[in-house]
C-alpha cells in the first residue's frame, strides 16, 4: 500500500474549482508532483471533489504560489522535512484520526507556522463514523455491535493500561474523535477555527494559528473533572464536577460563545461540547455532587453566587466583579431562586442576592435554600 504526499509548492489556482480555470491551461511547473512511499501499512485515502476544492481554494487564491504546502500524511516529520520556512499555509489531505499523536502533530505544524498563517485539514466526527459504520448492519444487531466499537475505540484507549496494546494494534489509524475533541486540540495547541465545512461525511477545516500551545486547563479523560473557576478575592480555584463535556472542551468556550452566543438561562446554545449523558447529569445537577468537596474543604459556601470561568466572568459588569470578588461562590446559586432567561437577567439576580446577603447574611442563604428547594422539589425546575 502507499502514502501519497505532496510536497511541491502550488498555486490557489489548481485547486480552484470553476470551469472557467482548468489545469491544463496551467505551467507544468505549477502543478503538485506526487512522490510515493511505499509502506507497508499505510492506505491511500487521498480524496478530492469540487466542494473540497471550492472550500479549499477561497483560501488559497489569497497566498504566492510559494506559500502553500500541500501533504496527504500522518507523519508531521515529512511535513517539516518538507514544508520551506517561509510557508503560510499548510494543507494536510489526511484526516486527523489517523494521526498517531494528535497533539504533537498540531504542535509541529504550530511550530511551522507564524501567526495567522493556517493549517487545513479534516475530520470524520464520531457521529459520522457511528453513522457509517451502522449503516450495513442489521437493525437487530446495531446495539451490540456498536456497544463493542464503543468499548474498544472509545474506551480502551483511555485506560492506561490498556492503552499501549490498542495503539500497537491499530497503529494510531481511526482514532474515534468528537468534534469537540479535535477542536479543543487545535485550540490548545495554539490554533483558532475560521470555517469548517461537512462534505461526504468528512468535515474540513481552516485553523488559523494564534499562539504558542497552551496546556493550562490539563485535560483528562477521567469521570471526574476539575474545572478552574473564580473564586473568592478573584483567586482561581478547582472546582469538582462529574464529566458532563467531552474532553478537551473547556477550550472551546469562546470560540462557541462567538458564534453560537447564549441561549435563555445563559447556557451556551447548541453546545456540542456536551455529551447525551452529560445532558441527563445536568438536568438532575448529577454533575455537581463531587462539588462538596470544596464545600468542605471551604471554597464554596451552600448557597451563593456562581462560580463561573474566565470567560464567563468577563461578561459581567465591572461593577458585579467587583462586588463579586468580595464573597464565596456557592453550589446552589440565585439562579435557580429566581430563573432568570437572559444574561441581563442574570446579573440582577445576582446583585439582588448580594446586596441582600451583605444586609443580612444568614437569613438572606435561608431564604435562598428555601426558595431553590421549593423550585426544584414542587415546581419541578431543572438545571439547563
């Protein structure tokens, strides 16, 4: 079998899709010279129709002739054996779930790039796969044969012990990856989403390099997560939640806070982060039991405000961080009091808790409890 991989320079106009341009009218010299490697392991599957080539090219037709790379490789080593100092836009036809390591391969091409250049390349998204996969198998037989792919794409792979064997025996090829994954990867390694695109099951993207990676959130992959809030005096804390996104998520806030924007409640709307089980946990605040461990350990009082992110921190007035600032987040916030809809909303619930709690603190959290018990148990109110 053989790895393709193109590692001549090419101008916007191969790739460009409109009838009125075709590659024959071009020099030779323009157009992309294949080199084959002959391994052993590796198949071809170098696609390329008119859609890719139209997403592809908008771009492209922006840059030199001399500026553009284009690969169809795992390997980021022949990338940067290849790819001249002076490229700004690398286009990689291989999807990222044949990458060995996924992070260090977005690292190089990091690495390779200056800011705003780009890096192009695609994705099958679990949801594609699961689609594809099933889409031969009987209906009787659906369950059980997705249930095993589960076991042993999606979850042997995260058990350390179990890890090495799994990529010895697949060699890294078809990766299972939520899109959720792929593009918290690409943003912790320094990268940031432009447009993407879903053609044949496949979905491409323009990552537009914005930074050095960055590795300060620590991803796992465990059931139990600690996620950095603001806590008291504007001091970082971690807060204990059960999993509810799926990993690499916590990079994503504002890329889907830019384009989704809040939905009422002031949930992020359409957030794929989150995974079907993750939704049933948040709707019983399943998800926040494991938060009585900084109860306990004195970071968040009972009942108080929300202990939020960064992100989500900087929405807020400058007048509420302050006054925020001052006091212990809580693990049954005013929200649920009051059920405001809107990020305004929101925020007059707060400062309507706080001035209240600092006239009277003990009463002002016994009055809260109260009225949160009483959404929750008799009006049957549930988290968003």
């Amino acid at each position: 079998m053989n790895e393709v991989f193109f590692v001549h320079s090419v101008s916007a106009s191969v790739l460009d899709p409109r009838p009125s341009i075709t590659t024959s009218a071009l020099p030779k010299a323009s157009l992309p010279k294949p080199s084959v490697n002959t391994h052993s392991d590796v198949p071809i599957d170098f696609h390329f129709n008119h859609e890719v080539g139209e997403f592809i090219s908008k771009y492209l037709m922006r840059y030199n002739l001399n500026d553009i790379k284009l690969f169809n490789t795992r390997s980021s080593d022949e990338i940067i054996f290849n790819a001249a100092s002076k490229t700004k836009v690398i286009v990689n036809f291989k999807r990222i779930n044949d990458y060995r390591k996924v992070n260090r391969f977005f690292e190089d091409m990091n690495s390779l790039l200056q800011t705003d250049d780009l890096f192009i390349s695609n994705i099958e998204t679990h949801t594609k796969r699961k689609e594809r996969i099933l889409k031969n198998i009987p209906s009787p037989f659906k369950g059980l044969y997705y249930g095993i792919d589960f076991i042993f794409h999606r979850i042997i792979p995260k058990l350390n012990y179990l890890k090495k064997l799994y990529f010895k025996q697949t060699k890294g090829y078809g990766r299972v990856l939520t899109k959720a994954e792929a593009y918290g990867r690409l943003y912790s390694c320094g990268f940031e989403i432009i447009e993407d695109v879903l053609i044949d099951g496949q979905l491409h993207f323009v990552a537009k390099k914005r930074s050095a990676p960055c590795y300060d959130y620590k991803p796992t992959y465990g059931p139990l997560i600690k996620l950095k809030r603001v806590g008291k005096g504007g001091k970082m804390i971690h807060v204990f939640k059960i999993r509810t996104m799926h990993p690499y998520a916590e990079y994503l806030q504002e890329y889907l806070y830019n384009k989704n924007s809040l939905n009422p409640g002031g949930k992020i709307k359409d957030d794929f982060r989150i995974s079907k089980l993750g939704r049933t946990f948040r709707k019983y605040w399943i998800d926040e039991i494991p938060m009585l461990l900084n109860f306990f350990r004195g970071e968040l009082k009972l009942v108080g405000i929300r202990p939020l992110s960064e992100h989500y921190f900087g929405l807020y007035p400058e007048t509420l961080q302050l006054k925020r600032a001052k006091f212990r987040p809580g693990i049954f916030p005013p929200f649920y009091a009051d059920m405001p809809k809107t990020l305004d909303e929101i925020v007059a619930s707060e400062e309507k808790y706080l001035d209240q709690y600092m006239k009277n603190p003990m009463l002002t959290d016994l009055k809260y409890f109260f009225m949160i018990f009483q959404n929750i148990v008799f009006k049957g109110k549930r988290s968003a």
